[in-house]
C-alpha cells in the first residue's frame, strides 16, 4: 500500500548573496529526501526573480503533493512564500538553514527569509511549519516526512467515498455519524447503500463463484472444512459482492451493518468477509460505523499497512494491561505468526465465518474520529504496546499495554464518554496523527 512521498521542492535565494553556496546546500538537501524516500515535484534550479517563482507556482498548482517545502537557499522577501501558498495546495513547510559565523560575509541569510514569509503567511491566515537545521539533520528530516505523510492522508481524505451498508444498531450511537461535517472538515463522503441490495447478490452467486476464494483462503485459514459449507459460501459470497460494490462505486472503505441481519436472513456471518476485504486494503468496521472506517482509513494511510477496528472490552490494572476484541473480522494481516488463525462461527449466531487468532506482538498506534461530548468531531490518539498473549476470548482478541496506566486510559474512556470501538494499525504514527489533526482542524484528545 505504501508510496513515495510527493513533494514539491522550491529552493529559492537571491543574486545578492552567494548563490554557488545556495545552489550547493539546495543539493544536498535534494539528495537527503530522495535517499529517504521521497519524488521530488517542482523547479530543476534556483528560483530568483518573479518570474521563475511564477512560472514554479503555475507549475505546481493541482499537482498532487503531500507536502510543499519551500527551501530558503538563500534569503528572499515574503513574496515567494505567500504567492506558492496560494497557488498550492499542499501543506507548507519553512526550511531554513543555519550560519556559520566566520566573522566574514552573511553568505546565506536564510533564517531572515523564513521569519519574514512566516510573518506573512500568519498575517494571511495560512498555516505552516519550519525547520531551521542542516539537510543531512536527523530531526528535521523525521519532521518534514511526518507532515509529508499527515499530508498523503489528507490529501486522500478529500476524494474518499465510504459505503454504508445498511443503518447502525439502535443504542449504538458511536456509530452515527455527521456527514456534512465530515464532508466539510475531511472532504469525505458517504455513499449509502441498502442490505437488501448486497443480499439478493449474494443469493445470486453459485458455489463455483466462491470456490477460488475459498481455495485462496484455505491457504491462510485452518478448519474451514468442519464449518457449515452452506454458511461458509454465504460468507464467501459476501465477500465478492462487497468488494464488487466497492471497486464499482470507488469506495475506498466499508462501515456494514453485521447483525441480526445477516445472521437472520442471509444465514452467514458478514465478519469474515470484512476481514478479507480489510486485509486487501478495503477497511471495514461493523455495526455500519462511518467513524470507525474513516479512521482506520487515516491509519492505513499513515502506516501503509492494514488497520483494525475493535472494542476494549477489559482491563487488568494490577497487570496495566488492557484486552482488545472483537468477533472475527480482524485482518489476518494481523495474526501473531506463532498461532494459526482458523476458521470458526460467531460466539452469539453460531454460524461461520469469522477468523479466530491471537494479534501478533508489537508496537500499535490508537485512535478514533470520535463524536463524543458535544457531538463536533476531535480525534483520539494513544499508542501501546501488543503484548504476546494466547487468545484472551473466541474470535479476535490482543493484549494492549497502553503508553499511559491502564487506570489512566480506563478513566479518560469513562469520563470523557468515547466510542466503544477504537482501531489500531502496527508502527508508531502519533506525531503523524496530531500533524494531521492540525491539519484538519480536529482538537485533540490524548488517550495515553
């Protein structure tokens, strides 16, 4: 899922001070983002004089960036800056960079070029960040790729489509949701459809359309011949024709109605079908939670690698440990390899499929696009640590040591009234997350 960062480069500097210098440091920080990852966007040389800053602005405009770095080679007046930022629509960073004092010439000035356009940029009402190091430094460098990849998610929030499959459960209020905000604040949009339209596709299909996945799965997934075959197929079935929905209506996530309905008049489990789909980069929530597939959405972006809806659903806090679960529609992308998911039946329905593993080990990321309180939109963020465990409950379950005592996280979760369902994607993306949320304008609320 992951690609490069796209990032538009603008070195700019003055014929007044030393331009071979400029053009020096310009390449050195050229090769520092290309070595770290990044495809460079914008001019080949230095730009001086109005009209190279025109003619990079008009080059610039409707690229798709995630991120705009204007590198202050040398100074310049606040002209430039605020003539890109109108022009591109990409989050803005200031780099500029240190000077040695010889007691000679001024030879760069950058500093003053970026104190200058950030006086400006904040007077228009524009916002940015700077960095004022080296191009080989370290910090500087984790700093602009964290809003580079805060500025990927963004940038796929504003075209994002997320269908809804049927209405969430009455008394399951977290998984309501604003559309107009969410449309207004992210740019996403929701597409509703109806179970009746995905059921009488379902019931159209023959067992030969799901034997290839069945085969596939068969691979990755123990105990699938002991289930009901009938069932199993259902599920199967589900499968293509949400992911069918999906690629014709350009949905990049799904929020499904599980239950009683498919149980009742499908006569299968939707989980199975959702943990498929998530772990092929189409993320899925249950109980029809928009919220909950829009963040896991944000977290896939972020990490470039699948991401999970779940519920807390215990806490042991003499062991600081905290228990995630839920029924079988974690990805498999998820399983702790030491333990081989199987195939099983809902705890409650009793009928197939839902996949069955403990989650692997390792450092998670935690959030939630969250309604709670006063109903306005903030997002949640925490970080932990997913212990090695055996299954703590049928279905799909991990050991979580939060960041922050579990009497801690216990008690925000109570006081503040927060959504049952959290999720969660492997690797540390905190910093990406509160870059985003400023980006978006989301407050914050930090879980851990």
């Amino acid at each position: 899922m992951n690609t490069s960062l796209r990032i538009g480069f603008v070195p700019i500097a003055r014929p007044t001070f030393d331009t071979v210098l400029a053009a020096q440091v310009t390449a050195q920080m050229a090769a520092a983002l290309i070595a770290a990852g990044c495809e460079l966007v914008g001019p080949a040389t230095l730009v001086m004089d109005d009209p190279a800053a025109q003619a990079a602005a008009d080059g610039l405009a409707g690229q798709p960036l995630d991120l705009l770095l204007l590198f202050q080679a040398s100074f310049a007046d606040s002209s430039v800056a605020a003539g890109l930022a109108q022009a591109v629509d990409a989050p803005l960073l200031l780099w500029a960079l240190p000077e040695e004092r010889t007691g000679g010439r001024l030879r760069l000035n950058s500093f003053c070029g970026i104190n200058l356009a950030g006086h400006a940029l904040k007077r228009a009402g524009i916002n940015y960040d700077y960095v004022y190091a080296r191009p080989e430094d370290a910090a500087g460098l984790k700093k602009l790729l964290t809003l580079a990849r805060a500025g990927r998610v963004k940038r796929l929030l504003k075209t994002a489509r997320i269908g809804r499959v049927g209405v969430n459960p009455t008394g399951f209020e977290p998984c309501g949701f604003d559309g107009d905000a969410l449309a207004r604040q992210l740019g996403v949009e929701i597409v509703q459809r109806e179970l009746t339209g995905v059921f009488a596709q379902v019931r159209e299909l023959a067992p030969a359309d799901t034997a290839p996945v069945l085969e596939e799965i068969k691979g990755k997934v123990a105990g699938l011949d002991v289930l009901d075959q009938r069932a199993l197929r259902g599920t199967l079935g589900v499968y293509l024709t949400l992911d069918q929905l999906a690629k014709e209506e350009n949905l990049q996530g799904l929020a499904v109605r599980c239950w009683p309905e498919f149980f009742v008049e499908l006569g299968c489990a939707a989980c199975g079908a959702m943990s498929m789909l998530t772990d092929a980069g189409t993320p899925c929530s249950c109980e029809a939670d928009v919220n909950g597939t829009v963040t896991q959405l944000i977290l896939q972006g972020l990490s470039g690698d699948v991401a999970f809806g779940t519920d807390v659903v215990s806490f042991d806090v003499e062991q600081d440990e905290a228990v995630v679960w839920h029924c079988g529609l974690a990805p498999l992308g998820m399983a702790d390899p030491a333990a081989q998911p199987r195939g099983t039946i809902h705890s409650n329905r009793k009928l197939p499929l839902l996949m069955e593993f403990p989650l692997k080990p390792g450092r998670v990321t935690i959030a939630r696009l969250t309604q709670s309180g006063d109903g306005a939109y903030r997002l949640v963020i925490g970080g932990g640590e997913m212990l090695r465990a055996p299954m703590s409950f049928t279905g799909t379950s991990g050991v979580l040591r939060f960041d922050k005592p579990a009497t801690d996280v216990l008690d925000t979760i109570m006081h503040e009234g927060l959504d049952h369902h959290i999720s969660l994607t492997y690797g540390d993306y905190v910093d990406e997350l509160v870059a985003l949320a400023t980006m978006l304008k989301l407050p914050v609320l930090r879980l851990t």
